[in-house]
C-alpha cells in the first residue's frame, strides 16, 4: 500500500510517496483528494481596513478630492488589485447614481459616488430596467434613478434614462430603502412590468406601484400611496405560481405596536399582506388592497421593546457586557438593555405557502401563509375567506388567554406552531388553563430560533431569513417539498459584530442551527483593533460592516456585508459553509442590497458609492443562471415569471 508522507520545510510542502513514484512539490497550495468542485481553499479574507482609502483617489491611488473621474477610476481600480479585494470575480462596470459636485471654495470634488458620499439605497432590476433609489432625509430629496441595460450588458454599462421623483413630506424625503421589480404576462398572454416602492423616514412609510413602459422603462402610470401609518421597511415580492395576474406584497413594519388609525382600538401590525395588481387581469391595482396581518406578541410572542427587570435580566437571560472594553476611537464595546423584538425581513416559499421571517432580537421563525396562497384576494380582503385577517389578540401585556389559543390557529397568517396536532390536542383537552398557557408558551418560544441574549443585537439582530432553494428535507412527509435549511443574517453595529448562520428547519416548528459563517473581524480583538486612519495615516470615514443580506442558491450564498463587501460561500456542506469569493470596493464603502442576478452578471448597490456589476467565477458558477433565465434575488420569488 503506497502510504504519503507530509513534510514540511522551508515554507515548501513536499509529498513524498513510496514504491518509487514522483514527489510533487508544491509551494503555497493544498492537495484535494475529495473531489469537491470548489478544490483546495483559503481561508476567510480579512478585509484590509487599514489600507483601504475610504475617500475619492487619484491615479496613484492616493487620497486626492480634486482628481478627475477617469484618474479616480483607474486608482480605486489600481488599489482593489494590490490588495486583491476581488476573488474569484470580474469587476465589469461602476455606474455612477450620485454625481459629484465642486467644490468653490476649495476645487475638490464632493458628495459624490466617487467620493464615496453617495447615499445609494435600494435595488430593483427586470426586463432591461434597472432602479436604484436613495437615503434620504431632511434637506435630501433624491429621484429614483432608472438605468437602461445595453445589448451587451457584460461590456457596456447601464445608461440612466430617467428618475422618478423622491417622495418628501415638507423638507424630509423619504428614503427609498427597498424596490422590487416584475415583468410578467397577464392571463391573456400580454406583457407588463410593475416597479414597486417603499419609502419613508423613521416613523413614517408610504409604498407606490409603478406600471412600466418595458422598452422605455420609464413610468406610465402610479398607484395611489399607501400609507402604513409607521415606519415600513423591508417588503418580498410574491408572484402567484397558479395565477399569472396575481402579485402580492408581505411588508414589514419597523415601527409596529402604535394605534391603528385605521382599526380604533388595535395596533400597527408587524406585517401586512396586499394585492397590487388585479387578480382577474393582471393590470396594477389603482391602490394596494390589503389582504391580511400578522403580529407576534398578539400571540403570545415577547413583547415589543421588552425591557428587563430590576437586575438586568430578560425573561429570556441577559446580555454579554462588553461595555468596559474600547476600540481605537474610543467607542465602548456593545451591551444593551432592550429588546425591539419587532419583524424586521422575509422571505416567502414560490408556492406561498411558508413565511420565514427574520424576526430581530425574537429571533426567527415561520409562518404559515396557505389561506393566503390559496383564496381569492377578494375573499380575502372582504374577510369571507374562512380565516382571520389580523392575529387573533391571545395575549395582552405578556398574560395569555388560553381560551383564545385555539383560535390563533385559523388566523390568515400563523406561527406553524400552531398547526401542530400535538398541541391543538392538548389546547381542546381538559388541562387548566394555566397548563394550557404554558406548554404553550414554551411550544412558541422553541419554535423561535432566538439567541437574543445573550448575543448582542444593536440595531437589529435576526436581519435576512432566506430559505435554500431546491434542497428539500428528507423527512417523511415532506409532501410539499418545504426546505431543508434557511440562512439567516445577524446586523450587530459596534463589537463585537455578528454572524451569519444555517438554519435546520427540517422540523419547522423546532429550527437549530447546524453552521455558521463569519469573518475575522467578528472576533472581538479584530473588532476593536480596526484602524481608524487612512492609508496616509489622517482619519479615515468610518464603514458601518454588518452583515446584510443574502441571494440564496442551492450550493451558494452571495452575502451583502456592508463593509466587507460582498461575500461569496459556499454551502454544499450547509455543516461547514466557507469562503470562496467576494468583492470589494474601493473607496471604501457600503455593500447593502441584496445581490441581484441577472443573465449571468451580479448587480448591487453601495451606500457609498454607487451600483457595481460583476461576474461570479469562481467554484460552481456554472450552477449560476445564465442569459434568458429571468431575475434572481433574495427578497422577490425566482425565477420572476
């Protein structure tokens, strides 16, 4: 039996073999004997804060506010090779959404994407239609811009056509975080496309749906403004698999728990379902037609904004205090005393039957949306569908009525809890109801994947809950295929910073986490060492660097992370996700979209600066879709059809 020895030496790794056969020798490389697409792989890339100008360059690549913009491109591209800040991608195209603006006083350019000063938002791309909208606020009131893709996108790149007016309330604009995109045919085989909106400052939140000219696409016509009354903020986009002309939207609300103005005596709900469109001919609706809600506490979740007792403790544990400890600008180490427990995103199953929500410092957990997949929108709307149209009220200040419990169950949206035969055996039994209140709390607590504490959670904690496609559990019946395994991402500011990680839901009302993934600067001595100095050594702009959101694939994870850019990983193995690819921008920015796959090129937004094109082509890009395969993206259902 021929039988390897590893030797090591000199920094070179020698393999020598018996009976005579040839050493290799290798020198910076590993030798694979699995066979696994992705080979031998380096480990995590630690992002080179410290190296990396966090402001417009020159050619050189040097900090330089008056350089032109050819000579700014070709630095930040000079400085993204150096330090090799793209792996196992092709940078193809970086389109400017907000241009620079002179200086008078001083001749340097300002406030621009290649300063990295832009305010780029949200991101919406079908048919040859691209929409990027902005942060904006008081005194800033940006258009949406509308990008025209090229006949040959991997060459050329998007050229702006239009904007759409930024919505505003006196002096504040709204901040257009979240836009969705749709080309689809109607029932009588005609061609429309809809741009859907939501903006808002930080209480209030309005949503437009927008009818598209598909071969302009400029607009040709608005919906009324829905206003929600708080503050929306993350939406998925749900295409009806079973009715072409059927378009819902589940919006989450980051503000819920105020007065309902709309229902006197109940509350904002923490999410909504509505139609845009007409489902008997597929044209826009002239207002969104709200179908359902669902709201945690209401059945018997935590409470919203939980704040722990007298000695520091949640009736979930308590906080890791790193507040002693400070990074090199002084900024203490993270610790908080609340608990927001709001729903903050989600992702919705093709069949729309299955929510999977990220639920912040609750954690995640599912729900069941089948009443919604399977009834009319006008049953729905008119409340004759059979189902509740708001969560039934089964709890009020943290005390359960276990004589409501039962009825949570029929609501149009549900935690999948409680569908359980188990339970709804128990809650008809003759147990008190105190016993009834509490196996069920302890059922709905477990059926919330939640590590909020002791894990640090400012400003949001469970971020992004996105479901693996086309990996369906083994377990026996599995009748509809439900997912394996969902990922879900951790937006933690400060130190130390979060993680993402790999959820089984194999059991839906029992999620564990089986893998995780993070980067170097999630370990606590990284996060505080971070330099606060450019390349010159003067005080660099500081990079928000959370983990954001995520494009899901059945092998890979194309992961938004704000200041460490995109990240790429692979989960073939979902026990031990790793590395194998990412882009990273120069000057430093913002990574923060979800990633959007389009005829085989990536398209993000950078807060910073600007909308970026890529090409993936590293390990399994070939499992990528290629031209004429639609749009793909974490927060709408793909393929669009």
């Amino acid at each position: 039996m021929i039988d390897p020895v590893t030797t090591v030496a000199a920094g070179v790794l020698r393999l020598t073999l018996a009976a005579g056969l040839l050493s290799p020798v290798l020198t910076g490389q590993c030798v694979d004997y699995s066979n696994d697409p992705a080979g031998c792989q380096p480990s995590t890339f630690k992002t080179p804060i410290g190296k990396m100008p966090s402001r417009r360059v020159n050619r050189e690549g040097k900090i330089d506010p008056a350089s032109p913009e050819a000579d700014a491109r070709a630095g930040a591209a000079k400085i993204e090779k150096e330090l090799h800040l793209f792996r196992n991608f092709e940078p193809l195209h970086w389109v400017v959404t907000v241009p620079s603006e002179k200086d008078p006083a001083t001749g340097g350019w300002r406030s621009g994407d290649l300063d990295a000063a832009g305010d780029g938002r949200g991101l919406g791309i079908a048919g040859n239609c691209i929409f990027v909208g902005h942060e904006n606020g008081p005194g800033k009131r940006h258009p949406i811009n509308i990008f025209k893709l090229q006949t040959n996108p991997e060459k050329e790149a998007p050229v702006q056509v239009g904007e759409i007016p930024a919505m505003s309330e006196g002096n504040e604009g709204f901040d257009d975080r979240e836009i969705r995109s749709l080309v689809y045919k109607t029932s009588r085989g005609e061609d429309r496309q809809i741009t859907v909106r939501n903006g808002g400052t930080r209480t209030l939140g309005d949503m437009i749906t927008y009818q598209i000219d598909r071969n302009t696409c400029l607009p040709m016509g608005q919906s009324e403004v829905t206003d929600f009354h708080s503050q929306s903020h993350e939406f998925f986009l749900w295409h009806d698999p079973a009715n072409p002309n059927r378009i819902l939207i589940y919006m989450t609300i980051w503000t819920s728990g105020l007065p309902d103005p709309d229902h006197p005596g109940l509350y904002i709900a923490d999410a909504y379902v509505l139609a845009v469109t007409d489902e008997n001919t597929g044209e826009m609706l002239p207002k969104a037609k709200v179908l359902a809600s669902f709201s945690l506490h209401e059945v018997g979740g935590p409470p919203i904004n939980e704040k722990p007792d007298a000695t520091g403790l949640f009736s979930d544990g308590r906080f890791l205090d790193f507040s002693g400890l400070k990074n090199l600008s002084g900024r203490a180490g993270n610790f908080q005393n609340q608990e927001q427990n709001r729903l903050h995103s989600l992702s919705v199953s093709d069949d729309g039957e299955r929510v999977y929500v990220a639920g912040t410092t609750a954690g995640f957990y599912i729900l069941n949306s089948e009443a919604i997949a399977h009834h009319r929108d006008a049953e729905l709307a008119a409340g004759m569908a059979g189902c509740n149209q708001r969560s039934t009220i089964a709890a009020l200040d943290g005390v359960i009525d276990a004589a409501k419990l039962p009825a949570v169950a029929n609501d149009c949206v549900h935690m999948v809890v409680n569908d359980d035969p188990g339970l709804k055996a128990f809650l008809a039994s003759s147990a008190t109801p105190q016993a009834k209140a509490e196996r069920y709390l302890v059922l709905l607590t477990r059926s919330r994947f939640d590590v909020y504490p002791p894990v640090n959670a400012l400003p949001t904690g469970t971020h992004s809950a996105v479901f693996v496609p086309n990996r369906p559990a083994q377990v026996k019946g599995n009748t509809k295929a439900r997912p394996a395994y969902v990922w879900i991402t951790d937006e933690n500011g400060g130190c130390p910073l979060n993680y993402a990680r790999m959820l089984s839901v194999e059991s839906e009302i029992t999620p564990i986490m089986i893998g995780g993934f993070s980067i170097p600067d999630n370990q606590m001595s990284d996060c505080l060492n971070q330099a606060i100095t450019e390349p010159s050594g003067e005080p660099r702009r500081l990079v928000a660097q959370q983990n954001h959101n995520p494009t899901v694939f059945p092998n890979l994870i194309f992961n938004s992370w704000y200041g460490h850019g995109i990240r790429v990983i692979d989960i073939s193995v979902p026990q031990t996700p790793r590395e194998v690819g990412y882009a990273i921008t120069v000057p430093h920015g913002i990574a923060r979209t979800y990633p959007v796959f389009k005829d085989g090129l990536m398209y993000w937004v950078d807060n910073r600066t600007g909308l970026h094109v890529a090409k993936y082509t590293g390990p399994r890009s070939n499992e990528l879709p290629g031209a004429g395969t639609g749009v793909y993206e974490g927060n709408a259902t793909s393929p669009h059809r």
